[in-house]
C-alpha cells in the first residue's frame, strides 16, 4: 500500500530523495508557457490536468517530486455532505473525476467507495444531520438517516450505546494520494502538459507598469519560463513565495496528525467514520484503522523548511490523546489494538477553514490554489477544474466566493497575530456544529466603524464580517452588556478559559436548528419598528468607493449592467456581470459633480462616481472591479474610501419627519426624490445624503466623514427621541430586506446567477455593450432555465437555508437564503427553481405547482411567489403608506 516503508523510513527516504536531485541532469524547460503551475501537489496536478486536457499549454514545476510536502502523507478522506451547496458541487465533481479516470489513462487513481458514517451522540447534532441529509438529497447525494442499531449492522465494531444516531452517504470514500497523482500526471501528459521535478522556483518574475504589477515568467536554477499566467499551488510555502511582491496570503502551517493501527479483523472494506461530538476519524486502511481529529492545541508553525519534502514530525502525544478516548468509546473494539505508526506532517490553513483561491488582487496573472486546511485531496478534483476554467474563461463556473482570496482585504493578510488567532478557532471549531448566526471568538475588533462606540453604548450585540464590528441586534436597557472579550485561545497554551462571558451565553441562545432564535421576538421587535415608525442602522461598514478620471464614464459603462449616464443628483441600482451574465456584485451608483474636494463632496477630473455595496463582500467588490478595469485599459481610478466614511440610515414611515429639522435641505419628493443623491449639512456638518432603502420604507442614509459620525448619529438619535427612535441591527435588516424582496449578494443573488433568473432584468439597459451582455441577450431570447422564487412557509416553523424545495413531490432546488418575515408573520425562502427536463422555468411552470419545504426530514407546506408578497407595488419606499 502506499504508506508501506514510506512511514518507518520517512527522513532517510527524504535525505535519499534530495541526494538524487543533486545528481540528477538538468531538466530541460522550455522557453514559454501558457500557463507555470508551481507545486506538485494534490492542487498542482489536479490543475495541470484540468488545464491540459482543455489544450492550455501547461508546465507543472515541483522541486522535489510529485506528491512532495504535504500530499504524500494526508489520509485522502472524501465527505460529500457539507452544510454548503458549492462545496457539495465541488466534492461531487471530485468524485466523478476519480470514478473516470481510470477508464482515462489505465491506471487506478486508488479510490476507494467504502461510504461515509457521520456519528451523533445528541439531538442536536442529528439535527444538524438532517440538515445536511436535506440538501443533500435536493442535490442528488444519496444519504440515510440511521438508528445505533442500523448503524453497527454497517459497522459491526462499533458500540450501539455509544451514540444516538448517525448519517450514512454511501458515496463517500477515500483516495490513494501517490496513485491518484500518477493518474493524473499520466492522462496531463498525453494532453500535451509537462511536468519537471527537481525544479524549484526561485522566483515569480513580475513586471510594473501603467496598469500595475504583472506576471512576466518564472525563473529557476535551470532557466526562466516565459509565461503571463502563474498558479500558486504551493500548499504551506504559498504566503512566503509570494510575499516579495507586495501579496499577503492569511495563511498559517500546523502541525496535523494521524495514527495507524495495528490490524484488526473485520476492518477491511467497512465505511469511514467521521465523530465531530468526539472530533476523532477512522479512516480504513486494509485491515488497519487511521484515526485523527482536530485538537485544541494544535502545534502551529511559523515555517516550513523548504527542503521538507517526505519528512514527518515526532507525534506530539500530549496534543493528540485527546481524540484516543473518544475513539475507544466509540468503537471497543479498537482499544484493544496498538498504534503500528503515527503520522504527523504539515499542513497549511486558513483564518475560515476555507481555500485560498483566485486572482491575486495586486499582481496580475498570478492566480492563488492553496490553503486547503488538510481538505486538499478531497477538494483537489473540483477545485483544480475551476482554476482551470477561471483562467481560460476569466471566472469560474461555481460561484467561488467563499474559496476566492478576496474575501480577505490586504491587512488581514499582514495581520499575523489575526491570522494565528482566527486560524486556530477554524481548526479547533472543524468538527463543530455549523449555526447559521454563530459567530468568532477570535480576531475581534480587527476593525471598527466610527460609530463603534455608540453602539456598545446602546448594548449592541456585535457581530463580525469581513474583519468588521456590526452590530446584530440591540440587548436593551435590561441586560448586561455583552463585550466581546479577548480571544482565550479555548483554554490552550496556558491561557484560561473565561468563565464568566455574558457573550458567549448570549451567543448561545441562537445556537439552534428546531426552534427559533432565542433573541427572535427582540430583533421582531427592531423590525417592526421600522416597518410602523423609524429606525437607525449603522451601515458604516458598506463597501464606498469613487470611480473618477478621463473614462470613468466609458468605465462605468462597460462594468455596470444600467444606465449609469444620469444627472448627478440620481442613485441607480445596478450589477456588475462577469462574462457569463453572472451577477458579480450589486451596488448603487451616483454620478457626482467635482466639488470642494472632501470625502462627501470629491474634486476630480472627467466624471465621478460613488458606488455603495454590501460590506461582506466590500473587498471582493473592489478587486473585481479594478481588475476588469484594468484589464480594459480605462483611464480612470477607483478609490475604497470605505473607512473614511460612515453610513447612518435611518429607516421607516416617519423617517423624513424626524430628519427633517437637521438637515438645510427640503426632504420633500421634489427636492430629494427616491433613488437621489444631493449635498446637505445636518447642524452644519457636510454630508452625503442618499434616499435609497434597503428594507423596502421610505428612507434615507447619510454618507458622513469618520470624524463627524458621532456627532451626526448624536443629533439624530435626539431629534428622534420624542418619537421613539430606536437602534436596529442587521438581523433585523435582513429579515427586512429578504421580506421586501430585495438581494443579498452571496446568497440568493451569486456570480452564478444571471439578473432574468434573479428578477433584475430591469437593471439590464437595451442600449449600449457592458459585460456579460451577450449572456443575457441570450437568455432573453431562448428563456432561463432557473428562475428565483419567494416560498412563505404555512407553519410557523424556523428555516435557515438550504432546505430542500420540491414541487409536486418532486425536487427542483433548495432554499438560498432563509429569513422571518415579521410584518407577513411567516417564514420566508428565497430558491432557484429548476426543471428536472432542463427546459426553461416560465411563469405557468411555476404557479402550477404545489410546493413543500424539507426541514430536518419533514415536508412543510409553502405558498409560492414571483415576487415577495410584502408590499408587492413598492408604495412604501416612495412614502406612501395611505
């Protein structure tokens, strides 16, 4: 097999390896590529393979051999059921690659279907199952949920009283990482790819000019590799290969291990165990048990040494006993056997558990594949295809947000200390239950807004995105203030675990899958004062950029789906599209005259812009689209002035009525109209005043500098005092939005979604190119083949995302996103829905139906709507309430 001899002989096999590549010849490296992949690798050969068999004229360069560094040692496990629908589409791509790619080349990539045991030892973790076994079987994975009893009838070694029930995907299986990678390097080759072992590269050659830093080759001991294209598939030594130029990976080694048993009869051919309430594995080996987990104080690593290539550490037993007790409960069986070898290698991860992946946002042509978080064989298949499409089409197939580098600025990848805290929680929380509304102990305060401040003063529960403090819902007067505390690293490392976190327990009260939040009627509360009276959201963390100079009109034209040509007093909601049609971002844009030349009101030369996002996705937003301008040639600048301007909206019927007396300006629908923008002073402070709603009520918010926020959120809050003015949260405005009908990008809105399936077709303008144009041509001609739906939910019954769809019986999606909506009184879905004939999804298709949700295994009744049903003539937003 293939760890025979490797593991007994791990540093002699490496010095024996390393001694050959010194006397071996020079290889030959041709002069250009089309495409240098750096790493031999699970991720290296599964994107040379992809790229090659697409006709890219691909170099794979490793400076040992295949497999060298992390690969050779990892335990090869695949899991198809995750609580995320891409990574279930990325796993079930990997799958099918390693069940055709022997046919492919003649060689057995040694993958091995032995199905897959989720373990459960309380309701709540089942639940958790029946989550995953709902969306599951929307997508097409074959899963069951079983009895103890049941569960040993496939595992007869275990103990029946040791747990309370289990998920069985009879899919799931494991891979032999040198075999799958000679497969791979095999079928690359003869689609005209190369591979050239013992050959390092010293480094990544990049050019600066008018458009910034790009990718110019490789250079090696043995010679420079032309190329404009560079795949950074270098697993642990990914962060410091690229360093030099200006590129920060957050990204930090571990030490990560397992331990071989000894043989046990009735092993072989039984499935794979995965324990999360014990964090311990079984992954079967022959007759032989490898068991890991994920401890509380794994051992973390400044660096790797280069020249590890085969080598392992010494098994550092006092951070890994933890997983031994769990195991021997779980499976008696197996403590009645010794440990034949241990395994304990490094392995690179990540502040979210998730890949690094994607353009590179400060060098062009260098594109990001590591930081797989020990996931990498598993991932490999699907995520080496989409590399390879991102760089032959420009974007991906599968929306890749959650892998794409740029959901991380640029300090959080200098942040070091952010970095190790934040990639500790992810490894320790790995086999932790996933809670739609849990939130990080580490890496707080990594950035807070000019209102922090005022809104720990008014007991706001914080939550954190993209680095950002927000608040989540307000506490009250009656509760004690929930400060977010100093990370404890859980109580590793001499550090104590706090005992006394009025956070944490709060925390907790939403931590749940069959009942609704605990702080559910407070954050209703907050909602339905907005909907009757006014209320203030801090939306300081928004996304702002400015888009100015010479083309910034052509600019603007090309990467925006509306007319963006309009007075200066006009806001437009639109879409940024990529070359397939998929929404890339949405913001609102407002053309803007040059004026005094501070941060509200900018002076700049040509036309001006200022463009407003969600914040989640602020810098992905950003680096998207300075990319597309960049590759155009526009002679424009984009700036993120996100954190010199805060964003105070206050929201609601009497929301003019209390704003009114602040502002030097009429607030009338003349005067400032929905959708405008105009200059105003609130008690004299200049600001940006916006009449725009992100709830669906008559609105505004006001785009103020930093160092006035405070002063501007003071007199608010008085002026509205006497009317009840309160602090909401942004639970509530998504519970808000999502009840109006209005997108969130990155859940029912996504850059695999076009704006006809996602019901903006009107943000798509008949006149003039933009990107992604021909797409939706397209579509408008031959029909969409998805459409997105709203589903009102007849019990009252919580949901919270990727809850199976089925119409007459039959399943045609899953819930993208999942909300209460508080005015309508029901819960609210928002799904694509699809056709099992793959013809296009119309409106009679859709209002013929009868429609059930899947929530943890039973079928709920909906209502179907094209459109949501609050408020469906949009009359609040333009001050009507009569």
């Amino acid at each position: 097999m293939w760890r025979t001899g490797i593991l007994k002989q791990a540093a002699r096999q490496d010095l024996r390896r390393h001694l050959g590549s010194k006397a071996s010849a020079a290889p030959t490296l041709p002069q250009s590529a089309d495409v240098v992949v750096i790493g031999g690798g699970s991720a290296g050969c599964h994107t040379l393979y992809h790229l090659a068999k697409r006709g890219v004229r691909a170099v794979l360069l490793e400076r040992a051999q295949l497999t060298a560094g992390t690969t050779w040692h990892t335990a090869g496990l695949l899991w198809r059921l995750r609580p995320s629908d891409v990574d279930i589409q990325l796993l079930a791509n990997s799958r099918n690659m390693l069940r055709q790619l022997e046919a492919e080349t003649g060689l057995d990539p040694g993958w091995i279907q032995n199905g897959g045991i989720f373990i459960a030892h309380n309701e709540t973790r089942l639940d958790e199952y029946r989550r995953l076994a709902t969306v599951g079987k929307a997508l097409g994975i074959e899963n069951e949920i079983l009895s103890p009893e049941e569960t040993q009838k496939l595992f007869p070694l275990l103990d029946p009283k040791a747990f309370i029930g289990a998920l069985y995907s009879p899919g799931d299986g494991v891979m032999d990482p040198a075999m799958l990678c000679t497969a791979l390097r095999r079928a690359a080759t003869a689609n005209g790819g190369q591979v050239i072992e013992n050959c390092d590269v010293q480094e990544i050659l990049v050019e600066e000019g008018s458009r910034g830093k790009k990718v110019v080759g490789v250079a090696t001991p043995f010679g420079n590799i032309r190329t404009e294209t560079v795949v950074n598939a270098t697993g642990v030594w990914g962060r410091d290969l690229v360093a030099r130029h200006g590129s920060h990976l957050p990204l930090l080694p571990m030490k990560h291990a397992y331990i071989v048993s000894e043989s046990i009869p009735g092993v072989r051919g039984l499935p794979n165990i995965r324990d999360h309430d014990y964090s311990t594995y079984f992954r079967i080996q022959g007759d032989a048990i490898c068991m890991g987990g994920y401890e509380p104080n794994p051992i973390l690593l400044d660096a790797v040494a280069k020249d590890f290539h085969f080598g392992l550490y010494e098994l550092d037993w006092s951070v890994f006993e933890t997983h031994v007790e769990g195991a021997h409960k779980l499976c008696p069986e197996y403590a009645k056997y010794g440990v034949k070898s241990t395994v304990c290698g490094p392995e690179s991860f990540t502040p979210d558990h998730k890949p690094l992946m994607g353009p590179d946002p400060i060098v062009s042509g260098l594109m990001h594949n590591c930081g797989f978080n020990s996931a990498g064989m598993m991932f490999g298949g699907g995520c080496g295809e989409q590399m390879a499409l991102w760089i032959i089409n420009g974007q991906p197939d599968v929306p890749m947000f959650s892998f794409d580098l740029r959901r991380f600025t640029q300090e959080q990848g200098k942040a070091t200390q952010w970095i190790a805290e934040k990639s500790h929680e992810s490894y320790v929380k790995n086999y932790s239950m996933v809670f739609k509304y849990d939130q990080p102990l580490a890496g707080r305060d990594f950035q807070k807004d000019p209102l922090h401040e005022q809104m720990l003063h008014a007991n706001a529960f914080m939550e954190e995105k993209q680095g950002w403090e927000r608040p989540g819902f307000f506490l009250g007067d009656k509760v004690d203030k929930a400060a977010v505390l100093p990370y404890d690293w859980y109580g590793s490392y001499d550090h104590a675990r706090h005992k006394d976190s009025n956070y944490e327990r709060i925390l907790d009260g939403d931590l749940k899958y069959n009942s609704f939040s605990e702080h559910h009627d407070l954050i209703g509360a907050e909602a339905q004062a907005c909907r009757n009276n006014a209320v203030v959201f801090n939306m300081s963390y928004f996304a702002k950029l400015l888009l100015e100079g010479p083309q910034a009109q052509k600019a603007a034209d090309w990467l925006f789906s509306a007319n963006t040509n309009r007075d200066p007093s006009k806001t437009v909601y639109t879409c940024a599209l990529n070359d397939a049609g998929g929404v890339e971002a949405d913001v609102t844009i407002s053309r803007l005259t040059s004026g005094s030349g501070q941060l509200h009101d900018p002076k700049f030369e040509g036309q001006g812009y200022y463009i407003v996002a969600g914040g989640a996705s602020a810098y992905y937003t950003y680096s998207t689209l300075l990319g597309e301008m960049r590759r155009k040639g526009f002679s424009a600048k984009l700036s993120d002035i996100t954190a010199d301007l805060g964003v105070i909206s206050i929201q609601g019927p009497n929301s003019r009525k209390i704003l009114q007396p602040l502002l030097d300006c009429e607030l009338s629908d003349e005067q400032v109209p929905p959708n405008s923008t105009r200059l105003a002073k609130c008690n004299g402070i200049g600001l940006r005043l916006l009449r725009v709603s992100f709830v669906g009520e008559l609105g505004y918010e006001l785009h103020v500098p930093k160092q006035d926020c405070v002063a501007v959120y003071k007199s608010l809050m008085a002026a509205g005092a006497a009317q009840d003015l309160r602090n909401a949260g942004y639970r509530a405005l998504y519970a808000l939005s999502s009840e109006k009908g209005y997108h969130l990008w990155s859940y029912d809105l996504r850059s695999d979604d076009t704006p006809l399936e996602a019901g903006l077709g009107f943000t798509c303008r008949k006149q003039g190119d933009y990107r992604g144009r021909a797409a939706v041509d397209r579509q408008r001609a031959e029909g969409i083949r998805r459409r997105m739906v709203y589903l009102t939910l007849r019990d009252q019954v919580p949901i919270w995302g990727l809850e199976g769809v089925y119409r007459n019986g039959e399943p045609v999606g899953f819930l993208r996103r999942a909300e209460y909506a508080y005015t309508l009184g029901q819960s609210l879905g928002q799904a694509y829905i699809t056709r099992g004939d793959g013809q296009a999804v119309d409106v009679d298709y859709i209002k013929a139906g009868d429609y059930e949700v899947d929530i943890l295994g039973k079928r709920y009744k909906a209502d179907c709507h094209l459109r949501s049903p609050f408020d469906p003539s949009g009359l609040r937003v333009l001050g009507k309430y009569d």
